[in-house]
C-alpha cells in the first residue's frame, strides 16, 4: 500500500543477508533484527560492558548501557550494517549483551510531513522497537493457545479459513471486553484464555423470556462483583438501539 512503512522485527534467525538487502531494496520497509553475539561483537561493546559494570558497582541494582557501531560480517554481508549493542550487568553479577542490527537512520522513521513515527536512539530502538515484539508474539500465543487459531487442518481450504476467521472473530470480542469492561479489575491485564476460562466458563442457570436474558450466578462465584460490573460498563458502549 502508498505511503505504509513497515518494520520487520525477528530474533538472530531473521539476520541473513538475502532478507535485509530486500528490506534495504524497498521504499520503507525497515528492519529490527537480533544478531547472535560473538567476540568481535562482544569487543566492539566493550566500553558499554564497562560503564554498565560500574554503575551496577556503584548502586548495587542492574544496570544498562547502550552504544552503536558499523558492523560488517567478513563474507557473509554485501554492505556496512547500523549494530545496536545493549551491555548490561545482572546481580550475580554477570554480563547480558545483546545485539540488534538495523536500517532505521539515527533521525527515526519519519513521515512525509516529516512527523516522527519511529525513533532512532539506541536505547528507545532496543527497549521499544526491538523488544516491543513480545507483545506481537504474546497477542500471537493467545490467538493460537487460547482461541484455537492453529486448527485449520480441513481438508477444504476454504473451511480451514473459515474456522480462521472464527477464532479472530472471538479474538476481537474477548480483547474489547477486557479493554472496556475489565478495565481496572484484577482481570485488566490477564490472556484471554485466563478471561473465558475465569469470568465467562462458568456454572451458571440462564432464563430467557421474551424481554430479557437472566444470568443466575453461584454466590460463591469469586468473580461475582467483576461480571455485573463489565456487563454494565459494555452495555453502556453498546450502540444505541442494542441490548
């Protein structure tokens, strides 16, 4: 699509050259990559590894250093790479170097109007851009673990597409329920497995008549505060003329 910039972000097996030199052959395709550490990069990030150890000897707590550096491989790279090198100090103490090559410039991601949509420090590129895949990943385990989206092994493709869509569908409903209706409940920041499985999979005696649906709930439901108090705050978000 005109005018979309994408970032590709992956861990040290993404790092090969024939995917950056396409990410680095497109118009705004951009790339976060792990690199595996070895001891020419471990030497390059030696001053960092030094200043992360004193501050950790001076305060006792961990401690984090950041530095950027060329970086060309012997063979296996066509061109000078931007490395980014996280040196940090754990109590223990020990060393917890990690590495993350990139083609974001130093003045970020940057609009046509020339807003600034990605930043280009390398700590906000590491903490923020690179490390930010877990999110991606966690809302990836849930949609797999939690709502079944790997079952599509029906012999029509169609169908397997199909049960796809489904496991989305209930995707979006479970996580505007959490943002809306749990929101500032012990459940605010839970998977939505732990949310069906807590709040919405439980006994309960269900009447229907024609004006209303009623829940009956156990009273030694532990939940039984939180469930009256997101069916309201949905109802209230619910478009006019629904119930």
């Amino acid at each position: 699509m005109p005018k979309v910039q994408i970032v590709v972000r992956g861990d040290s097996g993404f790092a090969r050259e024939a995917i950056m030199a396409w990410c680095e052959g497109e118009r705004d395709v951009f790339y976060l990559l792990g690199m595996a550490r070895n001891r020419r990069l471990e030497q390059l990030a030696c001053g960092a590894a030094l200043r992360a150890a004193a501050s950790f000897c001076l305060t006792g707590v961990a401690s984090r250093s950041y530095v950027e550096t060329p970086y060309r491989t012997c063979t296996s790279w066509s061109r000078e790479r931007r490395m980014l090198c996280k040196a940090e100090t754990l109590p223990g103490p020990k060393n917890n170097p990690r590495f993350v090559v990139t083609n974001i410039p130093e003045e970020g991601i940057l609009s046509e109007s020339g807003e600034v949509l990605m930043e280009g420090d390398v700590d906000w590129l590491y903490e923020k851009g690179y490390c930010g895949r877990g999110n991606a990943e966690n809302m990836i385990k849930q949609m797999v673990l939690d709502l079944k989206a790997d079952r599509t092994s029906c012999s029509w493709m169609a169908a397997s597409q199909m049960r796809l869509w489904f496991s989305s569908l209930a995707y979006l409903l479970l996580e505007r329920m959490r943002a809306i209706g749990l929101e500032g409940s012990q459940l605010a920041g839970a998977t939505l497995g732990s949310v069906r499985l807590r709040l919405l999979k439980v006994a309960a005696v269900v009447q229907v008549s024609v004006r209303r649906v009623h829940v009956a709930l156990c009273s030694a439901f532990p939940l039984q505060d939180i469930f009256p108090l997101a069916a309201s705050r949905l109802q209230t978000c619910a478009p006019p003329g629904t119930s």
